[in-house]
C-alpha cells in the first residue's frame, strides 16, 4: 500500500467561510491547519509545527499578518517557509511592506480559489527546481 503524505499547509484567517472555502479547493493536496488569529498561529509554530507553507490574512485580531510574518522570518526554521498574504485592503503599500518583511505574494480579497492553487503549485516546482539543483 502506498502512503502519499500530503504537504502542511497553516491557513490563518479569521474569516471561517475564507478557510473552509479554501480547504474545500486545497484539501486534497495539503493537510490544512487553521487558526483564526496571528497569536494563535504563533503560538502554534512556536510548538515545533513542522508546516510547508502558509497563507495568511493582513488584517488578523491579537497578531497582525506583518507581525506574524517579520516573527516568522527571524527563526531559522521557518525563514524560507512560503507565504502568501490575503489583504482585504486596497492599501497597496501594505501589501509592499509584507513582501518587505518576507511574504512571497499576496492575493486581493474577493479572490479566485483557483489562483491561490496556481500560485501554491508554482512555489512547489520553484522550490523542487531549487532542491534539484542543489543535489545535481
């Protein structure tokens, strides 16, 4: 019997109809793992959490996505983990300052499930290209 493990994917939002309707589009590929708040999802990584990627909402209650990102990037473990930002804001130098402080894209709210899961895949195959690299 063939066992496929399936990536980790932390999906912060407190949005409830965002992350289940996102784990409804990504489900099969990755094991998903919501929080509904940036301490939460701290708290959470902080335990040791071995993830593969995360996306997270700007805006988020206790611990914003900018702080989570920039706490994110000073550990070692996760400082070339792949983020993408959700911002519900027009606020275009946000979504600047987050690429600054270390997220790898970002997607305006209302957004097309299908593009988060192309720019998900793509990351994928930068990151396989990269290892293949390494090891040839």
């Amino acid at each position: 019997m063939n066992i496929i493990l399936k990536k980790r994917l932390l999906l912060v939002d407190f949005v409830e109809t965002t992350r289940l309707m996102l784990e409804h589009f990504l489900g099969d590929e990755f094991e998903i793992i919501h929080k509904k708040d940036g301490a939460e999802a701290w708290h959470f990584l902080q335990s040791g959490a071995s993830i593969d990627f995360m996306i997270t909402e700007i805006n988020l209650p206790k611990l914003n996505g900018k702080q989570l990102i920039q706490q994110l990037r000073q550990q070692s473990q996760y400082q070339h983990l792949p983020i993408i930002l959700l911002t519900g804001t027009n606020e275009l130098q946000d979504c600047i300052e987050c690429i600054n402080l270390g997220a790898d894209n970002f997607v305006n709210k209302p957004f097309n499930p299908f593009e988060i899961q192309a720019r998900i895949n793509t990351f994928l195959k930068l990151q396989q290209r990269r290892l293949y690299k390494q090891v040839s």
